[in-house]
C-alpha cells in the first residue's frame, strides 16, 4: 500500500504529537505522584502532631475516669456488698435450717410458739419458682442475643452488583 507524501508527512506530524503528549502524561504522573506522597507524609505528621494528642487527652479526660469509677465500684461490689450478701444469705438459710431441727421444734412446742415456726412443705417453694423464671428469662436473653447475631438484615449488607459485559466501560473513553 502507498501512502502519499502528504499523508506520511501528516502520520510523522501526528505520530510526534502522539509521542509528546505521552511524555507529557508521563511527567503529570510523575507530579502527582510525588504530590500524593507529600500529602501522606503530611498527613503523618498531621496525625503525630494533632490527632493522636487528641485522642489521648479525650480518653485521658472523658473514658479513664469512667473506668475507673467502674472499676472502684466492681472493687466496692466485691470487697463488701457480696461479702455481705453472702453472710446475710447465710444467716436466713442457717435460721431456717436451725428452725427444722427436731430439738427446736420441741423447745418451742414447750414453751407454745409452735405458731412462729416456719411450715414443713412438701413441694418446691418461692425459690425454685425464682430460679426457674430467672433461668428461663437467661436463655431467652441468649437466644435472643444469638438470633440478633445470625439474622439476615438487609439494611446492614449491600450485595455486589454483577458486571455484565454489555455495561462495561473497558473499551469505552473520554479522552
């Protein structure tokens, strides 16, 4: 095939236009990536210098006391009240286990206070009611707290949308 001598000329001319503008697309990446590096080194020191102080005074001032106040009372909790709770379970459980003893039983029968004694039951009492209905109310709190876990929630995912060959823009630009 042969081209004339101006469409040769006029292929050199745009083949030179065409080897410029790669140059000159090579050296605006080549900016831009020098600037992209500057605006992240920028942005550690931003964060060493600014952010970090920050977020250090915000916990020093706001979450630490927090913490600690509920750390002093869990100690309070632990060091008193169940300690407390404790004997004072103790001292009704020991009460009642003194009030069955056949011994008691007659001393009072003696002296006519059989009305203050406590009555044999035969079945479960308050206490096995309370402790199935806090049993109960546990498992339901897990169950609960498993099927929040494991529901599909479709506010919370969004599904990938699939790429059709159709609708791709890889053969298409706007230069």
């Amino acid at each position: 095939m042969g081209l004339s001598r101006k469409r040769k000329k006029e292929l050199k001319r745009l083949r030179a236009s065409v080897e410029q503008l790669w140059g000159n697309q090579q050296d605006v990446l080549g900016h831009a990536n020098h600037v992209a590096r500057e605006a992240g080194r920028q942005v550690g020191y931003l964060t060493r210098e600014e952010v970090t102080p920050r977020v250090r005074d915000g916990y020093s001032h706001y979450v630490q006391p927090g913490v600690d106040t509920a750390r002093g009372l869990v100690k309070n909790a632990s060091d008193g009240v169940v300690p407390a709770l404790g004997n004072a379970l103790g001292a009704v459980l020991s009460i009642g286990d003194v009030a069955k003893d056949a011994r008691v039983r007659a001393a009072v029968k003696r002296i006519g206070a059989e009305k203050y004694l406590p009555k044999q039951s035969s079945g479960p009492g308050v206490g096995t009611y309370i402790a199935i209905t806090a049993g109960v109310l546990a498992a339901a709190g897990v169950a609960y707290a498993v099927w929040q876990t494991f529901r599909a929630d479709d506010e919370l995912w969004i599904a990938d949308e699939p790429v059709s060959p159709t609708t791709s823009t890889a053969g298409t630009s706007s230069i």
